[in-house]
C-alpha cells in the first residue's frame, strides 16, 4: 500500500462516525468533517468522534448529555473549538456551520469538545 492509500485510511478511520449516535449528533459528525476535509485540514492522527456512551467507558466525567464528543488533540480540528490558538474566524465558522443543524460547541477542555442539541 502506498504512504498516499495509507495516510487517506488513517484519516478516514480517524473521521468515522460512530453508530449510536443520535440524529443531532450524526448531523454535527457530518458537518464536521465536510468543514475539516474542505479546509484540507487532518485530525493529527486521533479518533476524532465519540458517542457519550463510548466517552465514559474511557472514564471521561464531562460531555456525557452531549449528542457527539469531538476529540481534537493536536489535529487541525483543535482551532474548530479551541479559542487558545486565537484562530476566530475558523472557530465562528464552525460555530455557524453546526448552529444550522441545530447543534452547539461547548468547550470542555482544550482537547475535546462537547455538542449538545439547541
């Protein structure tokens, strides 16, 4: 397998959207990653989407009433929704892109994120 097969793999996997989620949840995984493949932009090799059940089965305390979690450790989904990398534009467009289906970005940390219905 080429490095080009290979690397389009990883992203692919690292964008898969998880069953379980509900309709809200799986609308806000698909704008997501729409807005992070039209920027060209990689998650920086994490998994990048999370159903609350799977979030605490790692033991994560936060996000849990969420309809999705988006994992953004280091990826360059990390300025989507984290105002430290001060890249406003970006972080409004998300925003905007997810109110349209009727979903919102709380912040939980500065590695992942929560999104809730509106």
């Amino acid at each position: 397998m080429s490095k080009t097969q290979e690397e389009t793999n990883t992203a692919t996997a690292d964008l898969a959207i998880p069953a379980g989620l509900s309709p809200e949840g799986k609308a806000a995984a698909v704008v997501i990653a729409t807005e992070l493949k039209k920027a060209g932009g990689c998650t920086g090799g994490c998994r990048a989407f999370y159903t609350p059940e799977k979030w605490a089965e790692r033991g994560e305390q936060y996000g849990l009433n969420a309809e999705l979690i988006v994992c953004h450790d280091g990826g360059d989904l990390a300025p989507m929704f984290n105002l430290d990398y001060m890249q406003y534009e970006t972080y409004d467009k998300a925003a905007q892109a997810l109110s349209k289906v009727g979903v919102w970005p709380e912040g939980c940390t500065s590695w992942y994120t929560a999104i809730y219905k509106s």
